[in-house]
C-alpha cells in the first residue's frame, strides 16, 4: 500500500525562549472613570450687553421727540364770545373804546356789526344821534349800517357780532350787571376798556 507522508501538525506560535508566555490576568485593566471626578467646565468669553432687536419692516421706527410748546390760552367756552381786556381808567375808557373801533373797522369789520355799550355817561356819538329823536336813533340800530352806541342798561333786545363794552364808572354793582349784559349781547368778540382789576374778575 503506498504510504502518504503525514501532515505536519500547526502548532501555536510559541514565544522564544526567556519570553514568559502571557496570561489573561495581565493584561491591562480598562481605565474607569472616577465617579467623584467632574470636569470642571471651561470659562468662555462673558456675553454682551443684548442688542435691541432690529426694527420690524412693518413698525415705523420712532424719531426724536418734538421740542415741548408752550401752552396757549384756552379756547372760549361754548356759546360764549372772545374777551379781549383794554386796560383803561374810567376818565379815559371812551377815548380807548374809539382807538378800538377803528382798529376793529380797519381789520375788515362792518360797522353794522360793532355794538359800543357805555356804563357811565353817554358816548358823544350817543348824544349826538339822541338829539334827533329816539325814533330816528332806534332806526339805525334796526339799519344796521353803523356803530350804534349805546347805554349798557338798556332794555330793548338787540345783539351784534362785536360788543364794545367802556367802563367810565366806578360803581362796581353797575359795573357787574353791564358785564353779563355785554356777554348776552356779542356774538362774536367782546372788547372790554376799564380797569383791569374791577373787570378781569368779571370774566374768569
């Protein structure tokens, strides 16, 4: 019978000799973590003050504030008219009230539309119109073409735009009642000529 020649057996690399053979106890053991350990974390750079956002297309993005304005006379209450005050004493309110109504004229209004009422004497113009009879001096209160003057106490019903109200008495009770007369009686603008003490307590 032939005879095979027999395989040679594989044998595990065996280390040479003086090098000891390793053993499973020593190998190096993994490395834990120390459950008391914690890293400690890494100060970064401190944050900025925050940036306002920036403005949304849609909101209008607000300017510099107006400068204040000072505060303007209040307005006339409803239904009453604008009172100016003319500072004058009671010799010279007559005087005064004639520089107003020219200065009224000479702004665009129609003498049918000033009223002149007097709490003391007549005016001159008064007088003057009165001497033709009271028939013809109410008439031309009812034509209505030219200052009419007047005594603040009358009776008789009329208004116009413009009252000129001459304080030429010292009496102050009169001067009182001529004061909401002359109210009910402008439309539009009453011009007061007195003292300014006795009337701007009248028309606070």
């Amino acid at each position: 019978m032939p005879v095979f020649p027999e395989e040679p057996e594989i044998h595990e690399t065996i280390p040479g000799p003086g090098v000891p053979l390793p053993h499973k106890s020593d190998a190096p053991a993994p490395r834990m973590p120390s459950p008391t350990a914690v890293a400690a974390p890494v100060p970064g750079p401190r944050p900025g003050p925050p940036r306002p956002a920036p403005p949304r297309a849609d909101r209008p993005v607000p300017g510099p504030r107006p400068p204040a304005r000072p505060k303007s006379n209040p307005a006339p209450r409803p239904g009453r008219p604008e009172v100016q005050l003319l500072p004058a004493g009671a010799a010279e309110a007559i005087d005064r009230a004639d520089e107003a109504v020219d200065a009224l004229l000479e702004s665009g209004r129609r003498p049918g539309d000033v009223l002149v009422l007097t709490v003391g004497g007549a005016h001159p113009w008064q007088e003057h119109e009165l001497s033709f009879g009271e028939e013809r001096y109410w008439a031309q209160l009812a034509d209505g073409g030219d200052v009419f003057y007047a005594d603040a106490a009358a009776t008789r019903p009329f208004r116009r735009d413009v009252v000129v109200l001459v304080v030429n008495a010292d009496r102050s009770e009169r001067v009182a009642a001529a004061a909401r007369k002359a109210l009910e009686r402008a439309g539009k603008l009453l011009v007061v000529c007195g003292e300014t003490e006795t009337v701007a307590p009248l028309f606070a």
